[in-house]
C-alpha cells in the first residue's frame, strides 16, 4: 500500500454558537470552508447542553454509506466521546450535531454551496482510495 492520503482541517474561528475552519487536500490546497459546533469549551463556560467540535487530532476517514442521509460519505473513525461523525452537506450550524460541514462561507458561521464542496471532497477520496491509500483527517486549531 502507498503511504497515506492526510486531509488538513485548519480551525479559524470559535463562538459559543459554531467553529469555523478551512479544509485543505494533501497539497496544501484549499478544498472548501468548513462549519462546526461551537467548542465544548465555550459551551461550558457558557454552561449550554451539547457536545460541540470534536477534538483537534488526526482521525482515520473511511468511506461508507450512512444510514441517517442514504449514501456514502466520510466517517471519522475512533473519535474520543462521539459517535457517527461525519462530512455532510449543510449551510448552518443547526444542520449538525458534531459533523463538519463543507461549503463556501457566505458569513460567520454560514455557508453556501455545501452539496459542490462535498462532491469536490468526495472525489478526491475517491481518488486516493483508488491509488490504494488510507485517508485520514488531521484536524488543527
């Protein structure tokens, strides 16, 4: 097997409503805007409920088929307190519980174009999928 394929989520911006960031391929290209919850931090000091980002790391991304949206996407695997973490399509941090969601920032903490970034990410883990390569996202603050 070839070596691996590392994805880089670069985080940006936090507030106790959602975390910004930039996702970029192996090359140091930008691949799209990301959204998150807000940091499990900030929701304690503000003592709200919910689980928030997961933590920054480097986790393995595997491709499967999600039972919640009905087709194959990225899943995050052995991510420390969560479960089912994935990379999905959505505009709004409402449009996630712990997932990164993909897009062209419009605004703080909103994006547009979600479903061309995923197809954009989609196809270079295919790519990488197919030269053989395990994938993995390193996610930065």
């Amino acid at each position: 097997m070839e070596t691996a394929y590392y994805l880089k989520l670069h985080r940006i911006a936090y507030t106790t409503d959602f975390t910004d960031g930039i996702l970029f391929d192996e090359s140091g290209n930008r691949l799209s805007d990301t959204l998150e919850p807000p940091s499990p931090q900030l929701l304690l000091a503000e003592r709200r409920e919910g689980k928030g980002c997961i933590p920054a790391g480097t986790y393995r991304l595997l491709l499967t088929r999600s039972p919640k949206f009905g087709r194959w996407l990225p899943l995050l695997w052995k991510v420390p307190g969560f479960t089912g973490i994935r990379i999905h399509a959505g505009n709004t941090v409402a449009d996630t519980q712990g997932c990164i969601l993909p897009g062209e920032r419009i605004a703080p903490g909103q994006l547009a174009h979600s479903q061309a970034a995923l197809k954009r990410i989609l196809a270079v883990i295919t790519a990488a999928q197919k030269a053989n390569r395990d994938i993995y996202l390193r996610v930065v603050e």
